[in-house]
C-alpha cells in the first residue's frame, strides 16, 4: 500500500488537527471553527508562515495596526512574526484551513508519466501532455 493517509473535515470544534490526523510533517494543517463572536488568541510564530483559507462564513484578522474580513473562498498569508488574532464577528460559523510551515519551499520535484502503462523515471510534469478528459456520461 502506498504512503497515503486520509482524513474527514469535522467543523464544529474549535481545533481539529489535520496534521496530526494525517501524518504530517512537513507542515501545518489544521480546521479552524470559530462560533459567532468567538476570538482566538493573539499569536504569532517564531518560524512558521501562516496561510487562512476560509471554507465557510467570515474571519475577520485582526493586526497591530489594521484588520480585514475574509469571505469564502479568501485566503490570506500571514508572515511568522505578525501578530494576528482570528475573530468571527458574524453571527453564523466560520470555518477555515490554517496552513503552515518554515523553510525553503522545495518545488518543481515532481515526476509523471502519460499513463499507468508508461515505465522509467517519468518526467518533469511541464514535459508531458495533460491527460484527454473522461468521456461524458
């Protein structure tokens, strides 16, 4: 069996750790919920830059010295020492992906092949086609 691991998104609990859930360990995940009205702890970080990505409702970030509400489907990346604080000011949940992580980013590793079929080393995924659509239903 392959190194893959799966979880369920749960809202309704302040914290559900993704993280931890699936194993990782190059990164921070976590599922935020926040109920109406409900704040988080001003925070920041020594290393970790943050990435919120809301799934649902509002977060309004809150900063020393300005704030901006996010909507679904907004993300804001936030640098590891920024003080932050998360707040629903609305009166219905939000809900949001916190990511983070430290370090250089390691990019353009992967590898592909044009089918299942296909052998050998693979390729750079900019080398190869992107694969036909499946037929309509």
């Amino acid at each position: 069996m392959p190194e893959v691991s799966y979880a369920k998104l749960e809202p309704g609990e302040q914290f559900q750790l993704l993280r931890r859930e699936l194993g990782i360990t190059g990164f921070g995940l976590n599922l935020i919920t926040l109920q109406p009205r409900q704040r988080g702890r001003v925070h920041r970080h020594e290393r970790q830059e943050e990435v919120y990505l809301v799934l649902e409702g509002e977060l309004t970030l809150i900063f020393e010295d300005e704030e901006r509400t996010l909507g679904r489907g907004e993300l804001a990346r936030v640098g590891p020492a920024v003080r932050r604080q998360l707040v629903n000011r609305s009166q219905a949940p939000a809900t949001l992906l916190a990511i983070g992580g430290s370090g250089e980013h390691q990019g353009r590793d992967g590898r592909a092949w044009g089918s299942w079929e296909e052998g050998g080393e693979g390729r750079t995924p900019q080398e190869g086609p992107q694969p036909e659509d499946l037929p309509a239903p």
